[in-house]
C-alpha cells in the first residue's frame, strides 16, 4: 500500500516523519480531511487572526498531493 505523510504548519512545521499506509489518495483525502476537523478542533482557541495553519498530504516522494488551508483575519475595523 502507498505511504502518505501528513504535515501541519501552525506557529512552525509539524511534519510526519512516519507515515501512514492507505490504499489510494481517496483514503488519504478522507484521512486528511478528518485529521484538519479533529486537529482544529484540539487547538481550544489557540488559532489567532493573522495566523494560518495548514495540512498537507504528501506521498512517499514527497509530492505535494493535498493542501488544507485556514486563513485566521481579523475583519473588523480598527
């Protein structure tokens, strides 16, 4: 089975140094998608506007497959 990693950037790079086996990019799309809810919803306010975080699936070659991306801006007039 192909080996796809999962990096999150938030305040600096959390990248996946091991990996995870799943049977075709459709499985890491649903894994990913899944682990950007449940990671999101683990930092407890800590996203602050001006601050993005992002995750992005990469293959064993480190190919860029899928980028998820929140863009924290603060819209309110100063």
């Amino acid at each position: 089975m192909p080996l796809y990693f999962f990096h999150v950037y938030h305040d600096g790079p959390n990248r996946d140094e091991v990996g995870e086996e799943l049977s075709d990019r459709h499985a890491a799309w649903k894994e990913a998608t899944t682990m950007a809810g449940e990671t999101l919803k683990d930092l407890d306010g800590q996203l602050k506007p001006g601050h993005d975080w992002s995750l992005e699936v990469t293959d064993a070659s480190e190919k860029v497959l899928f980028r998820l991306v929140v863009s924290a801006e603060d819209g309110v007039d100063a």
